[in-house]
C-alpha cells in the first residue's frame, strides 16, 4: 500500500512539472520553422509548393509557424494578392512592374514581416517589423503601404503610409507622407508630411514620435516632438513644438482651428477664429535662430503660460498668465472691430500694455496705454487714458462692476472717465471726468462709522451734482459726538473742504453729507468723541464687616434727678419704670395685709 501511495505522488508531482510546457505549446510560442523559396529569372517561385507554402494561379500562400527567406531573382508581385503572408517573412525583393491596383502582398492578422524590400503595394494586418517599402518617397502614384488593424513597428518607408479603421503605428522611419485615418501614432521619426484624419474622417492619437514636416492634425496630439509646421483642427494636449529649420521670423509654425490643451510650444503660433487654447506654455525660439515669437489670436484664449508677445483680436479670458506685451486690438481696425476684441480674465505681467479694444476683468500689474474701454478688472499699473473711455460695466449676471485703479490714472486730452476707482486720484491732463469714486480714509477717536455695509469706504464724485455722500458718525462707550469734523483731499495735509459748502456735519446725529461734485480725489475724514465727565463715587461699603449702630444710653438711675434736670433722652421708658414700680409695691401692701388677716 506504501508503495503504490508514493508511487502516485511521484506521479502527480511530474505532472505537475510538465503543466508549463504544455501551456507554453498550446500558446504557439514555439520557434517558427526557417523556410528558403528560390525565385526563378521570370520573377516567380522555381517551385510550386514547398514547406509551409504553396504557389497556385500566381498567388503565393505562406502558411503560419515558418520563417521565409526569398533567395535568387525579384519576386514579380504585379497584380492583386499576389502574396498572402501567415508567416514571417524575413528577407526578398518584392516588385510590382505593372503597379496594378489592389494589393500586391498582403500580410494577414498574425502575419510578420521582418526584413526584405517591398516595391509593391502592402496591405497590413499583422506587423511590420522591418523592412525597406518604395523607392521614392515623392512619387504619388508610386507603391504604398495601408495597415489597418495592424502594427508597424519597424522599418524604413519610402513611400505613402495610410491607415483606416484602427491599429498602430509604433515605430520605424517615414520619408514619405502619412495618412492614418483612425490608427494611432505612438512613435517613429517623420520626415515626410503627416495628415492625421480630414474633415471627413477623425484621426487617431498621436502619443510619440519625432515629426519633420507639417502635421495635419484632425485627431489627438498627446505627445511628440513637432520640427515644423502644425495645422491642428482637432485636440493638442500635449508634445513639444519647436521650429529648428525656420529661415524667417512670424512664420506660423503652428496654426490652431481646433483645442490646445497643453504642450511646450517655441514657435509663432496663430489662434484662428473658432480655435481655443486652454494651456500650453509658450516660449521664445530655442532654436540657434533665437527669433523671439509671438501668439496671434482671433480665437479665444482661456489659459496658458505666454511668455512671448500676444496680439489679441479675438477674446482672452480665464486664469492665463502674461508675462510679455499684450496689445488687444489695432489702431487699424474700425470701432467695431475693436470692440469685439475682448479681454475678460487673465492675469497681465507685461512691463506694458496697449488697448484698443474692450478690457471687462483681469488683472494688470504693468502699465497700461488705453485708446478703448476699460470697464472692468484691476489695475496695479500706470494707466495712460489717452483716447480711451473708462467706466463702469456690469457681469453675466448684471450685476455692477467697477474697476479699479492703484495708482494714479492719467486722463489725456482725449480721455473721458464715466466710473471707476481710483485710489490715488486722477491726474488730469485734460479729457472730461463725469462720474467716479474715490477711497475715503478715517481718522477716528472714541467714534466709529455706524452701517457702512461695505469693505471699502468710499465716496462718489458727479460733475455738477447737488447730491452728497452721506456717513453716520457712531460715538463709543464714554464719548458723546463731537461739534465738528474735519473732511480734507487725500490726507491729513491735504487741501481742507468748506464746511457748509462742501459738505455739512449734524452735532445732534452724526451725519457727514459730502456733496459729491466736491469729491474731485481721495478723502480724508478726522473727528474726535468728547469724553463723557463722570462724577465721583463714594467709597463701597464692605458688605462682610457692616458698620455696628451705635449702642443705646442706659437709663439714669435716679428718675427724679433725670426727669429734674429734663435731660432725658427715653421719658416714656422712665416712666414706665416708675409706674411699673409703683404697682409693685401696692401689691405687696395687699399682700401683706391679706396675711395679717389670715393669722
């Protein structure tokens, strides 16, 4: 019984060891079996049939599991499926004198080629992985290759490469152009044109590669190194784009009609009207040409690093940062060209800046020269009003908008201010100034401002108006309001405005009314509270050591000396002494007389 129990375990444990091999067998990953087909003068096969293939009405089969070798003359492919490959074909000349339509050798799902040369018409469904395809990358009625569904990995092709439906190209070296329609790009070296899908067909992803010449992107750019032009209708989201054999500077490298999402970009690049760029950095020329670049956009620009000049004349909004000159809009353009020249959002770096167009928000840390309208953002920079309008706008949700100014605006001779902010006034140069507002600054002592309801004190100007500006003068704990007030232009030296003119003070409620026709700057607001006199008071009690009442006087002890002298402080309690005496000693006498009887 021992005996047969380790004999079966022996057994199985063999078994066991074998499960591997078995696997690995039924996988086909066994060596393929090389094959040698000798090919005669007139182009086609000494033999009919051989091992793992046969060559019947002029077509040759080459079966699975085999490796083929092409030895002696050219293989005359002219005409169609004139090869169907299963196999792997290592090496052979493969010509179509004729250049017949259809495929001359078609290299089926599972199907390798690694080597030989092809001046014929290839149909892929399997993989190249080597290989030398045409003979002239420019001539357009030449051999080509069309893989779809399948895999090119490798090889050398000098001829027309298109793809349609799905499958992969991963590699190899491309002289000529490039159509793939549906098939994605994941790597390989361009030097011939690449046309990624058409208006009518969508083109697959390109992950990698390094691209040569123009690209004509109807699909995705993820990825890859782009050396010349780029007409993108679709979606780049990724890759680096850098003009090496550039000659001229503003030569759009790259052309945008589609979405640019991200990517390195060294290039000119043109943001054509219904374009959009969402990302992206884009840098000066790193090529030894070292032109400085720019961005043109007509389109709308939504986010991104520029760090070369932009020229707006489409719409800029979002979170984009702008670290060179901006202009938007053109003194060439007519007033409605202009004013569709929309910047919106961003943030604005430039040294200096130029607007022709309309600015509704954004932030603007540089100087700014404006001949359009300024209606909305944030501006930390010098401002120039030269023949431009600045006033107030109002958002998506019509709401009011006002922007605002840090330092001090210059309003030119052509200049007209209708709203606006500014913190450290105008300087007027000439122009008109009809409506605006100004910071008020507050200098307050035992007071405070009672519901200003906002985050900034401020007060309007209106040219002409009897209106005023009104504030409410709260005195705190121990102050009472004061008789007056001091309301003075920009600082506590500045020029004082007449009381009672200018502006009015009410003792009695605290009401600061500041016409605003007198509100030509920043204000300053000083007033003092009145210290509330508090009499003094008396010293507390201790309530855990009361006073004691002072004690009563004890009677005197003789009542006729008290009530002679009439002195006495208590004379009811005296004489009730004496009465209450008096009583006593008659009954005594009754007592005594009761007793006398009795004996």
């Amino acid at each position: 019984m021992g005996k047969r129990l380790l004999a079966m375990i022996a057994a199985l444990v063999l078994t066991c060891s074998l499960v591997p091999s078995v696997a690995f067998a039924d996988e086909g990953g066994g060596t393929p079996i090389p094959v040698t087909i000798q090919i005669g003068e007139n182009g086609a096969p000494v033999d009919t049939s051989g091992t793992g293939w046969t060559y019947e009405n002029n077509k040759l089969i080459l079966e699975a599991g085999y490796a083929f070798t092409f030895a002696g003359h050219a293989f005359d492919v002219s005409g169609e499926n004139r090869v169907r490959n299963s196999g792997i074909i290592v090496d052979g000349i493969f010509a179509n004198g004729s250049k017949g339509s259809g495929f001359a050798v078609r290299n089926e799902t599972g199907g390798v080629i690694q080597g030989g040369t092809f001046n014929a018409r290839v149909g892929n469904a399997g993989t190249i992985q080597g290989g030398t395809f045409g003979s002239n990358p420019n001539d357009p009625n030449g051999p080509y290759v069309s893989t779809s569904g399948g895999t090119i990995t490798g090889g050398e092709f000098n001829c027309l490469v298109m793809g349609f439906r799905s499958g992969s190209i991963e590699g190899g070296t491309f002289n000529g152009p490039v159509n793939p329609l549906g098939v994605n790009i994941k790597n390989g070296t361009f030097n011939g044109e690449v046309h990624n899908g058409n208006n009518k067909n969508p083109g697959g992803t390109i992950s990698g590669g390094e691209f040569n010449a123009l690209v004509d992107n109807y699909g995705t750019i993820e990825n890859g190194t782009f050396e010349e032009r780029v007409d993108n209708h679709g979606t780049i989201a990724g890759g680096a784009f850098a003009d090496i054999t550039r000659t001229k500077p503003f030569c759009y490298t790259v052309n945008n009609y589609g979405s640019i999402k991200s990517g390195a970009f060294s290039v000119d690049v043109n943001n054509d009207e219904g374009g959009s760029i969402s990302g992206g950095t884009f840098d000066a020329d790193a090529s030894e040409h070292g032109y400085s670049n720019s961005v043109t956009n007509s389109g709308t620009i939504g986010g991104g690093e520029f760090n070369v000049d932009v020229s707006n004349s489409g719409t800029i909004e979002g979170a984009g940062t702008f670290n060179a000159y901006v202009q938007n809009g053109n003194a060439r353009f007519d007033a409605d060209k202009n004013k569709s020249c929309i910047i919106s959002g961003g943030t604005f770096n430039s040294e200096e800046m130029y607007n022709f167009g309309t600015i509704e928000g954004g932030a603007f840390n540089g100087s700014l020269s404006n001949d359009g309208t300024i209606s909305g953002g944030m501006f930390r920079g010098q401002v120039e009003n030269d023949e431009g309008v600045i006033k107030n706008g109002r958002d998506a949700a019509g709401d009011p908008v006002i922007p605002c100014f840090s330092n001090p605006v210059t309003n030119g001779t052509g200049g007209s201010i209708e709203g606006g902010l500014f913190e450290q006034g105008i300087n007027v140069q000439g122009g008109t100034t009809t409506s605006c507002t100004f910071p008020v600054s507050a200098s307050l002592t035992g007071l405070s401002l009672a519901e200003t309801g906002a985050e900034q004190l401020v007060a309007m100007y209106q040219k002409d108006s009897q209106e005023s500006n009104r504030f409410t003068l709260a005195a705190d704990t121990g102050y009472t309001l004061p008789a007056s007030v001091s309301v003075r232009l920009g600082s506590a030296d500045g020029q004082e405005l007449t009381a009672g003119a200018d502006y009015t003070y009410d003792a009695a409620t605290g009401v600061v009314a500041i016409k605003k026709s007198a509100v030509t700057g920043p204000l300053y607001l000083a007033a003092s509270g009145v210290p509330v006199v508090v009499p003094p008071t008396p010293a507390p009690t201790n309530p855990e050591n009361p006073a004691a009442p002072a004690p009563l006087p004890e009677p005197p002890s003789n009542a006729k000396a008290l009530a002679s002298t009439g002195d006495s402080l208590l004379p009811s309690i005296v004489l009730s002494i004496t009465l209450i005496a008096g009583a006593t000693a008659a009954c005594a006498a009754v007592r005594r007389r009761k007793r006398s009887h009795q004996r």
